[in-house]
C-alpha cells in the first residue's frame, strides 16, 4: 500500500467518509488525488510531497475558505468538512452532476446558452468578492437538462467586484494575480474542438462532390 494509500485511510476515518473510489490524480504531481462517491467529492493533497502547492493559489483548506465565503451561491460546490494534519490536507465538498464541457458536443445556440448561465453563477461569485481565475471547459459541467455550475476552486482568490468581474469574463486582473481561465478561454476551447472536425467535414463534402463530378463526365 502506498504512502497516499495510507492518508487516504486515515482521511476516511477522520471524516467518517464512506467508501470511495480514486477518480483523478495528476499524472505529474503524484501526491494529489480526489476520491468521489455519488454525493462526495474528497480532496487530499500530501503536504510534504505535493510539488504542485506553489502553482496553485489555495491547497484544499483554502479552498474550503473560499467554498465557504460562497455558500448559497447556486452551480458552485458546497463545502462541507476540512481536516488538516502535519501529513496531509483534505477539503470534502458535494459532487455536482453533469459532464465537462469539454467530454460533449454541442452546437452554438446550446453553447451560448451554456455561456449566459455560466456568466450568472460568475456575477455571484463576483459580487462575493471572489475570481475563480480558472474557468476552463474542463471545469464547467453540463447536465442533459443544461443545468450548469462550475468546480475546481484551488485556483481562485479573493479580490474586489471589478476586478472578479474583468478576470471571469475577460481574463484581465488588475491586482496582478494570474488568471489561467475564462468565458473567452471556454469559447476559445469550444472552437479548438469543432473548427477542425467541421473542417473536415467540409472538405470530405468537397471531395464528394469532386468525385462526383469526376463520375458524371466520365459517363
């Protein structure tokens, strides 16, 4: 059993947390995992080992702050426990429903208005003084419904109303802090992700018609 094996266990048992499965871990940094249930989602981090903690703006007691500064705000996690230890940290929050923007297809009309329901969770959080700075298709989930929220605060910080606003949909920050994602950042991967497939599509229309054309003057 390995070393983030055993902070698991000892994480369980601290939070009385059901049995879970390892949903994600970077494949860099070794020592972050998250561990999710139907309701749950757990966040440990190895606080000795973790060489990614000076990328990231909050580990996951941070990040259960700002979680906190943000409750009732619709779309967003809902934190509910944090445990920290001279070994780990660890942040539960509730799992929200629906799939990355990035794992579905969808058309422009559905895209904006993923966008303008998107763009009413990120006026809240900016009203409550913070930017998620990280707002990438990778983070924002989409049921079958179009419900939308978004996940994956460790990235975000506290700010004024402004500049919260100006980092989420224009990735500018006045207060000097990187922003590494917003609205501009999921049209812009929107776009990478169909361009070329339609693309394609065009020139294997192209080609048909090419052949065609090649098939009805050799007749």
């Amino acid at each position: 059993m390995g070393r983030m094996d055993l902070l698991w266990r000892e994480c369980k048992t601290r939070l009385s947390l059901p049995e879970e499965t390892v949903v994600w871990q970077n494949p860099v940094f070794q020592f972050r995992r998250v561990y999710a249930s139907d309701g749950l989602v757990c966040k440990i981090v190895d606080i000795g080992k973790d060489a990614s903690a000076s990328r990231r703006k909050q580990d996951p007691e941070g990040e259960f702050r700002i979680l906190r500064h943000c409750a009732g705000v619709p779309g967003i996690p809902a934190a509910l426990s944090c445990v920290r230890t001279d070994q780990f940290t660890a942040v539960v929050m509730t799992r929200l429903p629906g799939q990355p923007l990035s794992d579905i297809s969808v058309g422009w009309l559905q895209l904006l208005a993923i966008l303008a329901k998107l763009g009413v969770i990120l006026v809240r959080l900016a009203w409550r003084g913070v930017s998620h700075s990280d707002i990438r298709c990778e983070n924002v989930l989409v049921t079958r419904d179009n419900r939308v929220s978004i996940i994956d605060f460790d990235q975000a910080f506290e700010t004024t109303v402004c500049s919260a606003l100006l980092s989420h949909f224009f990735g500018v920050s006045l207060g000097g802090s990187r922003v590494y994602g917003s609205i501009v950042s999921v049209v812009k991967g929107h776009l990478k992700r169909t361009l070329p497939t339609r693309a394609t599509e065009m020139l294997r229309g192209l080609q048909r018609r090419y052949n065609r054309k090649l098939w009805m003057d050799g007749r």
